[in-house]
C-alpha cells in the first residue's frame, strides 16, 4: 500500500472541514463500510462514510486528521469497542476489503489505521503512567508530568526472495493459507541495518547464506505497523532446511512450477513477479 498520488499528509484538523470529507472509522481493527455483510460476500462494492454521515448516525470518537487526498479532507476515527453497526452499515476487516475498495482509499485506510491504532495504545506514558495529551504542532502524545514523547510506531521489517539460477526460494509459515508459499521474512532488531537483518532472518529461517542484497522496493503494511522493506539476494551456500519454529516448509521452485502466491495487494507478489520476469528474460 503506497501513499496514493494526489495526497497531501497533514496533521493538524482544518478549522473548516470540506464538505466531502471522508471518514475512516475505525472499531478496533474493524472499519466501518456500507451494506450488510451478506452484500460485501456477494461481490458488492462497498463505500466509506463522510464526516457528515457518520454524525447522522450518532457515531462519535476520537478524530485525526490524516491530510486531504484530491481535495477531499481524510479524517480517522477511533470509535469506542462497544459500537454496533448501524443500519446499512457494517465493520470489516482490511483484509476483506482487498480488491473491493478502491486502492487510494485501501492505502488511506491503512495510514488511519496505524495513526487510530497508535491513538489506542498510548493513552497513557509508558515511563510514569499519566494519561497523555495530543502534543502541538506535530503527531505525537506528550506526557505532561515528566515529557515523554511518543510518535506513532513503524515497525522496520525486511523481506527476501533468495535465487538459485532460476529457482527461488519460497517457504509457508503454519499461518499462511493452505499451500500458500511466499519471500522470507522478518522483523529488524535493535542495533541492526537493514541488510544485516536480511542474512541473518535467512540464516535463522533456512540455514542458507546469501550474497549482498539488492534493494527492490518498500510498502507501508498495516498489521498492525509494519514498513516492509523487500530484498533480492543470490543464494551462497548452505544445506537448505527450515531451521525456524514459525516456518513449516521451505522448497526451491522453479520459475515454471510455482505454488499458490500472496495476494497481488501484497509487495511479496510484486518481488516474486518482477523476479520471475527477469529469470525468465
């Protein structure tokens, strides 16, 4: 999910909103659409509500404005976890949206997301316990009796697609669909660069070594903060094996005989693609 072309980021509400603001209005990690669910599983197109909408339906929450996407103000909601869907309206996963939402307003989602999801779990200072405040002039909570700041978190986490000539290697965790296959990956830790995460997510996963890695490309990744960072690297040396609790197969394909894939929404199928086109030449 990249930033959608025609957005301008902000974060300080307009004293006026437009008159098309958009709402993304957020239950936990449910966002409120149009229709019933009955409708979203038979294929139909579902909406998002406006500011306006969402006042006519007595639905209230914390408010933060995200920036104004073609000149429409984009606004995100924290709504209380007890809230009930209204009439004609209902709360659905992200995931559930794929494909069913247009992809500016998928990627908007996302960035609401995080900036509710972090508007939720810093409530209070992690140093002294004192309900914070929003601070002026930036996003970010200020503690007011010992000031703390805490913007809102980006999870760094890289993601490799390793090459054996025109193989590559793929591997399924225990909670990835049934027979879906993808690009290792992994969380960066403190006082690690990027690429030092990268040789060692695969050494740990696969017990493999690998070249330098090559930069491929980033998406910002909701689920809840993640910046997936995706990497390219030729394989080194190493009896390939899964060597990690998460991981519960690891193979080598060929570019011909490919498993079940992510989801195109994904950057591991963007990686997995564009490197099956340059082995295929």
């Amino acid at each position: 999910m990249h930033t959608p072309e025609g957005f301008e980021p902000g974060y300080s509400m307009p004293a006026v909103l437009s008159a098309n603001a958009i709402a993304f209005a957020w239950r936990g990690d449910r966002l409120l659409v149009s229709g019933s669910r009955d409708a979203l599983k038979d294929g139909s197109a579902p909406t998002l509500p406006g500011v306006a909408t969402l006042s006519d339906l007595g639905l209230v929450g914390a408010m933060h404005f995200l920036g104004a996407h073609q000149g429409a103000s984009c606004i995100a909601v924290n709504l209380p976890e007890g809230t009930v869907d209204p009439t004609g309206w209902h709360f659905a996963g992200l995931r559930s949206l794929f494909f069913r939402i247009p992809e500016p307003m998928l990627a908007l989602a996302g960035r609401a997301f995080q900036v509710v999801e972090w508007d939720r779990t810093h409530r209070f200072c992690g140093r002294c316990g004192t309900p914070t405040r929003d601070k002026s002039g930036e996003r970010a909570k200020e503690c007011p009796a010992c000031g703390l700041i805490a913007y809102p978190r980006v999870s760094p986490a890289m993601m490799v697609l390793v090459t054996r000539g025109r193989e590559l290697l793929l591997a399924r965790a225990s909670r990835f669909p049934s027979g879906m296959y993808s690009a290792l990956a992994g969380f960066v830790e403190p006082g690690e660069t990027i690429e030092d995460c990268v040789r060692r997510e695969v050494r740990e996963e696969v017990n493999v070594e690998i070249g330098p890695p090559s930069y491929f490309a980033s998406q910002s990744w909701a689920f809840p903060h993640s910046l997936m960072i995706a990497f390219t690297a030729e394989y080194a040396g190493g009896d390939m094996r899964p060597s990690d609790p998460e991981i519960a197969d690891a193979q080598w394909f060929t570019v011909d005989a490919l498993p079940p894939l992510p989801s195109s929404v994904s950057i591991s199928r963007h990686l997995i693609d564009a490197t099956v086109a340059r082995l295929r030449g």
